[in-house]
C-alpha cells in the first residue's frame, strides 16, 4: 500500500511538473533595462538564465561595443561581441546555472543612451527532460505494481 501511495504522488509530481514546464514554455519573460553611458565607460550586468532560447535587441544613440558572454573551468566564452549601435541577438543557453555577463562599452568621447529589451522564449531543455523522465518512471513503476499484485493475486487463490 505504500508503495502505491509512493507511485501515485510520483505521478501527480511528474504531471504537474510537465503541466508547468508547458506552461512556462509558452509563457515569454522579458526584461528592459536602460542606461546612460558617459563617454569611455562601460556597464556590466549578470543574469542566470535557465537553458531557454535568448532574444536580445539593443537600441543606442551612438555605437557601442555590446559583448555576451560566460565564464566555464576559469575561462572566458565569448557568444557573441560586436560594434554596433542597433542589432538582435539570439543563442540558446545550454545549461542552468551558468553566469551570463552581457557587457556595454562606450568607446565614444560622447555620451550614449542604451535601451536593452531581454527576453527569453521556448522551453527548458532540463525540465521537459525531467519531466519526461519521471513521468516514465512513475507510469512504469506503476504498471509493474499492478502486474505484480495481480500475480500475487492468482498464486494467492490457488
């Protein structure tokens, strides 16, 4: 009986998990930020983003130097670095966890206003796993159960 109890709340977990990770999937999150750059500054922000597709738009009054990137074993992993004053950017994020550095540099001898528009899409690779997983689990520890107790069942009656 407890092991019954154990596969259903199993179940209801790995469902509502997947419910969840659906509903998160669909759902887009978006971030704004904006700045003034003086002139030779920069401006550093770290985000930990889940393993999500990114969507990153970038709007200056003048041409910056706009570099993503993250730190792995002591290193430098540069996604992308570029010399621009309007442009989308896209990557996927490959694992949670991860800090991301989105670096802003004026190089100008003029001041620079910055509008960032961050927004992240699709689903969690790590969770839909997850949940694909333990739903599985669940589904077949719970097929085993009842093939065993109806087993039990018939050696019992004989």
């Amino acid at each position: 009986m407890r092991l019954a109890r154990f596969i259903a709340i199993l179940l209801i977990f790995s469902m509502s998990l997947s419910v969840i990770t659906v509903i998160r999937g669909f759902t887009p999150e978006e971030t704004h930020l904006s700045l003034f750059l003086h002139p030779n500054s920069s401006c550093t922000d770290i985000y930990k983003w889940p393993p999500r597709t990114v969507r990153i738009e970038l709007r200056c009054s003048e041409e910056i130097v706009f570099q993503v990137y993250y730190y792995v074993n002591g290193g430098n992993r540069t996604i992308f670095r570029k010399y621009v004053e309007r442009g989308i950017f896209t990557f996927h994020v490959q694992r949670r966890g991860l800090a991301y550095y989105v670096l802003i540099q004026n190089m100008s001898n003029k001041s620079v206003d910055v509008d960032l528009y961050i927004t992240l899409y699709g689903f969690e690779k790590d969770l839909v796993q997850l949940s694909i997983f333990l739903n599985i689990l669940s589904i077949t520890m719970g097929l085993i159960w009842c093939v065993t107790s109806i087993i039990r069942k018939r050696y019992s009656e004989q």
